[in-house]
C-alpha cells in the first residue's frame, strides 16, 4: 500500500512539474491565442539569435557546436597522426564561423516565418508543455528555413574560404577509405546543423519565457504565462 501511494506521489509531482509553466488560457480568444503564440516565438527567436550570432556562439557551446562530418570526426585522431590536425581544426572553426554569421542575416527570415504561423488551437500548445509552441515552430518551418538559410551559408563559406579548406582534408578522407565520396554537401550539412542549434536555443528561450514572463517587458505574456 505504502508503496502504491509513493508511485502516486511520483505520477503528481511528474504532472505537475510537466504543466508547471503551462499557460492560463481561461477565457483567452483564438485570436488572442495566435498573438501570444507569435510574440513568444519572436522573443525566443530574438534572443537565441543574439546568442548564437556572435563569435563562438556555436564554437564554444557544446550544445550547438558543429563538429567535423561523419567519417572525418569519427577519424579525427588518425588524420591528426598523419599531419592533418592543423587543417581540421581551421575547417571546424569555419563550419562554426559561417553559422554564427549567416544566422543574424536570417533574422527577417526567423520574423516572417513566425509571422505567417497560425495554430487551429493555439490555446492548447500554449497549455503544453515547456517547448510546445518551439516544437510547433519547427515542425511548421524547417524544410522552409533550409532552403532560405542555405545561401546564406554558402555566401559566408565563401568569405571563409570553408570549401577549399575543406577539399583539402575530404580528399584525403576519401582516399584513405574515412569518407563517403557523396558526402561533400558541407554547406548543406553545416545550414542542417545551424538550424539545429537555432531550434534548440528557441526552445530553451521558450522554457525561461514560460518560467519568468515578468522578464520579457510584455504584459499578453505575463497575463497568460503568470501563475
């Protein structure tokens, strides 16, 4: 018996931490919804691409950062005993470099994507859990914001001079058997990861928005978010 109430306990301390930043949406209109959902969305897209969009703010959180392709990462060492260690390091930081750099000219992009969202019931993923509306976010926009973001990549994998650094090392991958001849999209690979890293963020925004509404300056968000 004692052992059946724990379990209980468990089960209502798991709920109620899973809902404990959930939204009041009590009395709140589709449309007012739909507003709350955008502006949260904007605020989180805001900050995680201050975060990210700076020099290291991909490099040096373990979270987002973007490692070398597989086969190349996987061999990392063994490219190193052979005198590649110089050139791998320089390629990585670029991937990084170029992420951190084309995120903040997507910004307008983030904006209209958010935008142009509507949800039939925005109340319920205000209710949900911590990254509900994050996760709604991504599943509406991600195939979008690739194609849109990877000439952005591409532009500043240009200026970095990433696809010469980076032949110079998957040639040599390639020949020792480390790497797929066809896995030479790094651009693609690199705008994948971004976005990764930028969904990740916003989620991690839209847990503290949740958690301090107060904070955001934004009155719709603290009636709706307060307990």
């Amino acid at each position: 018996m004692k052992n059946l109430v724990k379990q209980l306990l468990g089960l209502l301390c798991l709920a109620c931490a899973f809902n404990a930043h959930a939204a009041n949406v009590s009395g709140l209109s589709n449309w007012r919804a739909n507003s709350v959902l955008r502006i949260t969305l904007d605020k989180a897209t805001e900050a995680a691409v201050q975060q990210l969009g700076q020099e290291n703010g991909f490099m040096n959180n373990a979270q987002v950062h973007i490692p070398l392709p597989v086969g190349l990462d996987d061999n990392k060492h063994l490219l190193k005993m052979i005198g590649m260690g110089k050139e791998l390091d320089t390629v990585e930081l670029s991937m990084n470099r170029a992420a951190e750099q084309a995120l903040p000219l997507a910004k307008t992009l983030f904006k209209k994507s958010i935008r142009s969202l509507s949800a039939k019931d925005a109340r319920q993923l205000l209710a949900g859990g911590d990254n509900a509306l994050s996760s709604f976010f991504k599943n509406k926009t991600e195939k979008e914001l690739y194609k849109q973001l990877l000439p952005l990549v591409k532009k500043k994998s240009e200026e970095l001079g990433l696809g010469a650094q980076y032949d110079l090392i998957a040639q040599k991958g390639i020949r020792l058997g480390l790497q797929d001849a066809k896995q030479s999209n790094l651009d693609g690979y690199v705008t994948e990861r971004a976005l990764k890293g930028l969904y990740l963020v916003v989620a991690q925004q839209e847990k503290a928005i949740r958690a301090n509404p107060s904070g955001t300056g934004n009155v719709l968000l603290k009636k709706v978010f307060s307990k």
